[in-house]
C-alpha cells in the first residue's frame, strides 16, 4: 500500500471514528431526549391524574343534580307550557325541595368544575363529563324504572372505553 492509499485509510479510519463518535454523541443526546421527553410526559400524566377525583365529584355532583331535579319535577307531574301556568308551576318549582336540591349541586359543581379548568386541559376534563351519562342511566333505570336496553348499554360500554382512553393518553 502506498503512502497516500494509507494516509486515506487512515484518514477514511479516523473519519470512521469521528462519525461514530458524532453518531454515538447524537444517540446519546437522542436518549437524553427521549428519557427526558418521558419523564415529562409521566409528569404530566400523574399531575392529571392527581385531579381524577376533584373531576369526577364535580361531574358526579351534575350528575346527582339531574336526578334529584327529575326526582322533584315527577312530583311536579306534567304541565303545559301557558302562561296561564307560569305562577303556579313556577311556584310548585322554586318551592320543591329537590329541585332546590338540585340546584345546589349544580352550583357545587360549577365550582368544582372551574377549578378543574383552572389546572387541567380542557381536552382532558371536559370528556370525562361523559361519566354523568353513565350515572343518569343507571340512576334511571333503578330509581325511575327509565327502559335501559341494549343499544344503551352498548352505548354505555363505548363511553367508558373512551374515558379510559383519554386518561390513558393524559400527556
């Protein structure tokens, strides 16, 4: 081999070695990234997760709040909207106690509710309202012997899996 043919193996060996120096510096930093991208995304994820509870007591809350409405206007009983009966109906709703009841849920899960937003996505607590749907069903069908057939268990089934999901993917 001559001078030169060695001078540029070497030059072609050390250019392999400085390329795989620049390549192992590259990976290293990547894995940095990575470890450090998911560290973040852990983060993140059990900082929404800490937040679980105060969401589903705001949603729940709305929850209750429906049913003790449908609880105080069954009591009501049916009326015609007249103006006829805006006073006695009006007066029948105000003075009810479960609709007063529920009421005051909704006004304790606004509350809630606007602390969720303050600390969380919206993208992460709004679809977790979807859990009410899954109360007011039940609650229909046990307290007020509401039909729950199997297009809306199925329906059921599907929300839940959906709210699994996006606590799943929470970062």
């Amino acid at each position: 081999m001559s001078k030169k043919e060695t001078s540029r193996v070497r030059a072609g060996h050390k250019f392999k070695v400085l390329r795989g120096m620049i390549f192992v510096a590259q990976q290293s930093n990547l894995c940095i990234q990575v470890s450090s991208q998911e560290n973040n995304r852990a983060k993140k994820e059990e900082q929404l997760n800490r937040y679980i509870p105060l969401i589903l007591a705001g949603v729940l809350l709305n929850a209750a709040a429906q049913i003790v409405i449908k609880k105080g206007m069954s009591d009501i009983g049916t009326f015609e909207f007249s103006v006829e009966n805006i006073v006695p109906v009006g007066l029948k709703v105000v003075t009810s106690p479960f609709v007063i009841t529920g009421v005051f849920f909704y006004v304790v899960s606004l509350a809630l509710w606007l602390m969720v937003l303050s600390r969380v996505d919206v993208s992460y607590a709004y679809p977790m309202l979807s859990v009410g749907y899954i109360v007011a069903a039940l609650a229909g069908k046990y307290l007020f012997n509401e039909p729950l057939g199997l297009v809306r268990w199925a329906g059921i089934i599907v929300i839940c899996i959906g709210v699994y999901l996006i606590t799943r993917s929470a970062a």
